[in-house]
C-alpha cells in the first residue's frame, strides 16, 4: 500500500482544498474554494483566493493534504476548521513502528502532554489503530492578510488533535479540528470524532 494513502468521510458542507506539491493545482483549488466561499466573508472571489494561498507553503511545509471548514450546525457558532497533514517520522525503522504502534501512540502521548500540560489527552483506539487524543482551549490568530483588517484577528477556540501512527509504514497522520466558539463545540467535536474514525487506508493502493 502507498504509506501516504488514506480515505476519510469529510463532515457534510465540508469546504477546502487538497494541498499538493503543484502550486497551480493548489491555485486552481483556492480559486474553487473562494467562488464558494467569499460570499460569506463579504470578499471578493479572488482576495479570499490570494489569502488561501498566502497559507499554502506553511501548509506546504507541514505536511498539510486537506484543509477547510464546515458547520457542525445553523450558526455561526457551529463552524469549524478541519486540517489533515500526513509526516514522516526521520530515519525511522518501519518494522519496529508497524510492530510498536501501542508504544508510538503512548510516546507521541507523552510528548504532547510535556507540551500541553492543560490539554485532556489520552491513547484512543481508532479502526485503523492506536491514536493520541487531545482536547484543549486556546486562542488563534488571523494574520491580516488573512482577514483584510490592519490587524491580527484574535479568536478564541477548542482544539481536538488525533496523532496516528500509520499502520505498515513510517508515517504519522496529524487530524486536527478547532471550534471557534463553546457553544458550538460540542457538536464540533462529535463531528471530529466521526471523521477520525473514518480515516482507513486506501483500497486502490497495493
């Protein structure tokens, strides 16, 4: 199976792009995005295009494949963010993982602990394997380029973050989903959660 191959059932009204290494694919992507978009940001198709793109390289870099948003409910308040980036572990031995994924999943545990003491985090068991689960509040910010004001754009926010070891490989995927609001998290987060349990590798790879 290709490592980096997986399926996923995104949240319905779920709109984003795939992020790839070809940069006019991932503006054409933007392009679509925003002609659905921009009416909902008071923008034009094309600024909200150009602010997509201004964030493709540090996805890019983070190994970023599907980024966007949906609405867990009718509100504004029920809309989230939803990131998938798959990385390689660096000169790592792709038996001892795909043997080890319980151990993986506990060391990745403990690291995020260390990093987010205030964080609820756990070692789950998804379909496709042991998975580090972690629920935290936080806030994030906007650069302007982003939002069109001068300045950032402060936002409160939860966050729930699965790690997963990929299985028969040397690979982790990184699920990531913030709520922009308390009143909407709660249906954010189930609507994560069946995403994450959806996550399965791809069939058409051998």
């Amino acid at each position: 199976m290709n490592t980096t191959a997986l399926q996923l059932d995104l949240p319905p009204g779920f709109t984003g792009m795939p992020v790839t290494e070809n940069d006019t694919m991932n503006a054409r992507f933007a392009l679509g995005v925003s002609e659905k978009a921009a009416v909902h940001t008071g923008r034009s198709t094309e600024d909200f295009a150009a602010a997509l793109l201004t964030l493709t390289p540090e996805l890019k870099s983070n190994g970023v494949r599907v980024f966007g948003k949906f609405a867990a409910g009718d509100s504004p308040e029920y809309l989230a963010t939803l990131s998938l980036a798959v990385l390689r572990w660096p000169d790592a031995d792709t038996e001892m993982l795909t043997l080890r994924r319980n151990a993986v999943a506990e060391a990745l545990l403990d690291v995020h602990r260390k990093k987010h003491p205030l964080a609820d985090a756990r070692v789950i068991r998804l379909p496709i394997g042991p998975a580090m689960a972690a629920v935290e509040a936080g806030e994030y910010r906007l650069p302007p380029e982003f939002t069109g004001r001068p300045t950032e754009n402060i936002r409160a926010q939860a966050k729930v973050e699965y790690q997963i070891p990929l299985p028969d490989s040397d690979y982790l995927a990184v699920l990531v989903v913030t709520a922009e609001s308390e009143t909407g998290w709660p249906a954010v987060a189930e609507a994560a959660s069946r995403v994450a349990y959806s996550l399965r590798p791809s069939p058409t790879e051998a």
